[in-house]
C-alpha cells in the first residue's frame, strides 16, 4: 500500500499530499529565507529582525480573538447542514470584529511609541513599523485561509500565507544578494511586508471565487453570542501557546543579548523542519475530524488521526536524525560558523519535536470535537510552566538553557494532551 493511500476518502488523500508538498516548498523558503538573513544581516541585525517579527505575531493572537479556529470548525458544520447564511454571517461578524481589534491595537501602538519605544534607534523603531504594518495581511489573511480549509480547500488555504508569501520574499533577498545590494533589518523588514501584502491579495482572489461570489445574494444569519462564547478559549488556547512559544525569545533579550535570540532562531527554524509535516496534515485533518464529529462518528476520527500522525512520525524521524548526528557542520556550511554553537540547542529541540510527533494532532483533534476549554486551561499551565523553567536555565545556560526549558514544557503538554484525549473522547493519539 502506498504512503498517501493509507486515508481512504480521496479528499483526505489529496488535501494530505497537497498540504504535504506546500508546508515542504514553505519551509523549504523559509529556511532560505532565514539563512539569507543570517548570510547578509550580522548576528544582532538578524535577532533585531526576528525579535520585530516574533512580536507582531504575538500581538497578532489577541486581536485574531479565536476566529481563525472558529471558522476552521463551523463551517464545515454549517456545510454538512447547508446553511450558507450562517457562513456568510460568520465571515461578516468576525471580519468586522477583528477590524475593530486592530483599531484599538494599533492606538495602543501608537501610545507606546510616544511613551516608550521613541527612544530606541532608529533602525530599531522603522524596523518594528514595517512590521506593524505587516500585521493586519497576517491576521486578515489567517481568518481566508481559515475559511478555505472549512471548505476543505486545503491547497489554496495553505498557498498563499505559506508558500507564497515565503517565496516572493525569497526572490526579494536573492535580488539584493546577487546585486549585492545592502541589507539592513528595516529594508528585510519592508521586504517581507511587500510580500505579505502580494500574498494577501492572491489569497483574496481564492476566496472571492471559492465563496464569497456564492455568498453574494444570501441573507446573513447570525449567532454572535455562540460564536464568542466558543471563540474565547480559542483565543486563550493560542494566545498563550505562542506565549509559551516566543517568551524565551524575550527572556533571551532581557537576559542574554540579541545575539542569543539569532542562535535560538536558527536552532528553532532547523528543528521546526522536523515536524514540518504536523502543521500541514493538521490543517488538513482538521475539517474532516469537524465533519465526522458532527456525525458522531468516533471511528472515523480515530481512523484520520492514527493515520495521519502515522505519515507525520514518518517524515519526522529521519530529519530529525540528520539534525542531531551532523547538525552541527551542516549549520556551520549554511549560516555561517557564528552560528554553530545553535547545534547543542538544536540537537535538544529536534528530540521534542519527535515527541510532538509521536502526539501528533492532539490540538485538532480538542478543538474540532468541543474540547478547545481544557486545551486552553492546559496552555496556561504549560505557559507558568515555561516561564518558571526558562528563566533560570536562559540566566544560567544562555541559549541552551532556552532549548532546554522549551523541550521540557513540549513533552510534558504532550503527555497531558494525549492522556486526557484517550479518557475524554475514547481516541488513542499515538501512533500504536
């Protein structure tokens, strides 16, 4: 049997293999991307860029408010009733909710500008406004790419904020590298918002004629106090996983330097390609784990999610292995021997990262089936967790300290998840 045929609903198969080869071409940028920046920016310019780029995706959480998630889980239940009004509804309440959010965002900003950050240089503070500016294509272009998946149009949900935007970014600095033009964090900065806002247009484009050109003549129906009722723990759920996720980035500011942020990025970009293919099977799943849940039809889940997590330890064993025997030559070749002392930390995430296989779509599988409360309560922990963890490591162990913390929190979540999700839902999430 091959690979890919172990899912037997055809769609499940080619919104896998599609999602598959998109995250594979993103990362594959990405990575080219980062160690372009590593290549022409020095050490403390490329952790400036990637402290500015952290920051506007953890404002971004809270002004997102959960609707990405949300629209992920009710539209394919909306579909599986027809009922094309509350969609369009949908799509209209959190669009305008989330507009407001970054009215209210952005004069937040602005008062800490004229408060705070208007002392730093000045590369510092263009820096940070292009990526200001950069976040509402982030944010608005989560809530399209979250309406496509509910359609179950995995490729064209994943192609634009993915692939595309780390492509014309690619092309972008492969352009200054071979003219050899100079690089600085606020032009890299101005760069990436130039691709954001191609990438966005494209993905808008999508969805116009996938749905919004069907939605055209339709009555909206709405059901505000449902959606942000189950909105809030989503909202909470990611905005302290990324909490969780980037805090170390500013523990190593506050206590290390911009020089341990570069090392802990470059570590984290290398170990993330281990589970490159987690991100892009659970975007995949996760609709039709929504649309089988529905139907209260538990086999199925567990069929998608031994299947899939099976695919995702696959691809993720022999990456990380590579990473961990000769990673650190191989980061010396890529980015450069400034860089070779992110091998010890790398070695350490990579191990975690196999842990987060083997656990594989636990997140999906709580937030499509109704569980997104425990999901949230689970993060907080794990967040006072982290941050009681990393910063004695990050004062002691620098940037090993940061892998360290990070890893332990990553393995213990997952034992969590998975032990409550085989107690509440009857779902075995490991790969046996």
């Amino acid at each position: 049997m091959k690979l890919f045929n172990v899912f037997n609903s055809k769609q499940i198969r080619v919104a896998a293999v599609g999602g598959l080869t998109i995250k594979f071409l993103s990362a594959f940028f990405a990575l080219l991307n980062g160690v372009m920046l590593a290549r022409m920016l020095s050490i403390e310019d490329f952790g400036m860029y990637v402290l500015a780029f952290t920051t506007i995706n953890i404002i971004a959480v809270p002004i997102s408010l959960g609707f990405p998630t949300l629209i992920m889980r009710y539209i394919p239940k909306y579909i599986v009733s027809n009922d094309m009004a509350s969609i369009k509804g949908l799509l209209i309440k959190t669009n305008s909710y989330i507009f407001f959010a970054h009215v209210i965002a952005f004069l937040l900003i602005i008062a800490a500008y004229y408060i705070w950050w208007n002392r730093f240089p000045e590369s510092t503070i263009t820096t940070f406004w292009y990526a200001f500016s950069l976040m509402p294509f982030l944010v608005f272009g989560s809530l399209r790419a979250a309406a496509l998946r509910g359609l179950k149009l995995i490729i064209l949900g994943e192609l634009p904020e993915t692939l595309l935007r780390n492509f014309i970014l690619s092309v972008a600095l492969l352009v200054y590298f071979f003219f050899k033009f100079e690089l600085t964090p606020e032009r890299a900065m101005l760069l990436h918002l130039v691709a954001g806002i191609m990438a966005f247009l494209s993905g808008y484009v999508f969805l116009k004629r996938k749905l919004l050109n069907q939605l055209r003549n339709i009555k909206p129906s709405y059901h505000r106090k449902e959606w942000v009722k189950q909105a809030i723990p989503y909202s909470v759920t990611q905005l302290v996983s990324i909490l969780k996720k980037k805090s170390i980035t500013y523990i190593l500011v506050i206590f290390g330097s911009l020089e341990a942020v570069a090392l802990f990025d470059v570590a984290m970009r290398g170990a993330t390609l281990v589970s490159f293919t987690l991100s892009a099977l659970n975007n995949a799943v996760s609709p039709f784990i929504s649309a089988a849940f529905t139907q209260n039809n538990i086999k199925s889940v567990q069929k998608i999610v031994t299947k899939s997590n099976r695919i995702i330890f696959v691809f993720a064993l022999p990456v990380a292995l590579v990473f961990i025997i000769g990673g650190e030559p191989l980061i010396s070749w890529v980015f450069g021997e400034a860089y070779a002392l992110a091998y010890i930390p790398l070695a350490i995430l990579c191990i975690s990262q196999l842990v987060n296989a083997l656990a594989g779509s636990a997140g999906p599988v709580l937030n499509m089936t109704g569980n997104q409360s425990y999901l949230s309560r689970n993060q907080i922990h794990m967040m006072i967790l982290s941050l009681a963890l990393s910063i004695p490591l990050v004062i002691y162990y620098d940037v090993l300290g940061g892998a360290i913390a990070f890893s332990l929190v990553l393995v213990v979540q997952n034992i969590l998840l998975v032990w409550f999700i085989k107690k509440r839902l009857n779902v075995n999430m490991t790969i046996f």
